[in-house]
C-alpha cells in the first residue's frame, strides 16, 4: 500500500500553527522585557535611596564603597562615568575619585626618576596614604584601580600590568607589548633577570630575549647591573625591594648603572 501525501489543507494548517506559536512567543518575549525593565527601574530607585540613606558610609568607608560599586554594576550604573549627574552630586563620589586620580598623577612623577614609570600598586597605595594624612578620607587599593582606569581617557600613559596576585601601575607611554609583559612577570620574585633565565623559562632565543631587555632600558624601565657574577642582571626598579624602601636619587642611579 502507498502512504498518502500530506495535503494542502494540513500543511496550511501547519504553517497556521508555527505562526501563532511564534506570535505567542514574541508576546511573551515583549512581556519579559518590560517586566525586566520594571525591576531594573525599581532596583534603580532602590539602588538611588539607598545612596541617599547610606551617602557617609560610601564617602567614609572603602569597603562599603567597593559593596557599593558591585551594587552599580549589575544593573549597569557606573557612579564614575561623569562628574555632573545625579550620582555625582548625591555622594561626591566622582570628584573623590577624579582627585585621586591626581594624587596618583603626583606619586608617579615624583619616582619617576628612580623607577621609570612602573611602580607596584602596592607602593603606590602606600605612598598615596602616606601623602594624604592619617585623618584623611579611607582609601583602598579598588580605589586606585577604579582611578586609574578613568585616567586612560589621557590616552595611553596610564595602565595596569598583570604581576603574580597584583599589578605594576605604568605612568608613561611606553609601548609594552606582551614578551614586555612576560618578563616583567618574570623578574617579579626576585626583583632581576637575566637573559640565561629567560632564555630557559620561556623557550626563547636570544636574540628575542635581548630585544625585550634592550626595549626596557631603553625606556628607563630597568637598570642594567654590569658587575653582576655570571652574566649581566635587568634590574627591575619598581620590583627591587631595597628601592621600594626609600627615595633613590639621579646619583644614586648612576652608581648601579654602569
């Protein structure tokens, strides 16, 4: 026996049913996003009465400011993103961070000269409270990360390096592509390296490995120590412990690099 062939009466009536299934489904599509809109603008005007319930904490604390921030981000709000605006007047949080931002200018042209223009963030929250005094506002090191990225805007002197749990903060414009970067991660335990160890944990040539090296003198971002026993040492100033533990004048440079 032969099977009958479908009709033209039930394909229309197919094609009939995947239309209202797809209108059904656009509808209720349209339904989820104005629900969705309703709870982001309720959670906005949550978000905005809580900031005028808590304005002191956010100003005060670091931490709560941080809970803050993470608060603003799930429905997209960025605090930062003008210095006029709601936020902005509300909790003063815009100019806080735009001053940071300059304290953080001064700081690293102040050590420029000893370690051209990376320093760790670690030293850099550091100096920053020192400079700011102990009754000053609280500062945390999110803080100065959230400050530094609306520095980029000056263009591309301002970043942050990747360096085990932490970053090194570059100040100049220096183009530092990414064997740059491996080798400053590189020297971050001991604070040097030299080309024999690159050469060995990174599988490269030498040629490669003098290339990235020579780049950093260059641009005043190592110091090359001669004298070294074995092979000459790429001294990194911003990793170098005994550096980070006091200022380092131009004269005291010149006696490291030959």
């Amino acid at each position: 026996m032969h099977r009958r062939g479908v009709g033209a009466g039930a394909i229309a009536k197919k094609k009939l049913a995947e239309a209202k299934y797809k209108e059904r489904g656009t509808v209720l599509a349209e339904d989820q996003i104005v629900q969705m809109s309703k709870q982001l603008e309720t959670f906005k005007s949550n978000l905005e009465e809580f900031a005028s319930k808590h304005k002191q904490e956010i100003r005060k604390s670091s931490q709560f400011r941080v809970q803050f921030q993470e608060m603003c981000a799930t429905i997209g709000v960025d605090p930062l993103a003008s210095g006029k605006g709601f936020w902005s007047e509300m909790l003063g949080v815009g100019d806080f961070y735009y001053e940071l931002g300059v304290q953080i200018i001064e700081v690293c042209l102040a050590l420029k000269h000893r370690n051209g223009g990376l320093i760790t963030l670690d030293e850099l929250h550091h100096r920053v409270l020192k400079g700011r005094g102990k009754f000053a506002q609280d500062v945390s090191q999110d803080d100065l990360v959230r400050a530094i990225k609306k520095l980029k805007v000056m263009g591309n002197g301002f970043g942050m390096i990747p360096v085990g749990g932490s970053y090194l903060v570059q100040s100049v414009p220096a183009e530092l592509n990414m064997d740059h970067t491996v080798v400053l991660q590189l020297a971050e335990k001991k604070g040097y390296v030299s080309v024999s160890e690159i050469r060995e944990s990174l599988k490269w040539e030498r040629e490669r490995a003098c290339h990235v090296l020579d780049h950093l003198l260059k641009e005043g971002l190592a110091w090359l120590d001669s004298q070294a026993s074995g092979e000459p040492q790429y001294w990194l100033p911003a990793l170098f412990s005994e550096l980070t533990s006091r200022d380092v004048t131009p004269e005291e440079a010149n006696q490291i690099t030959p």
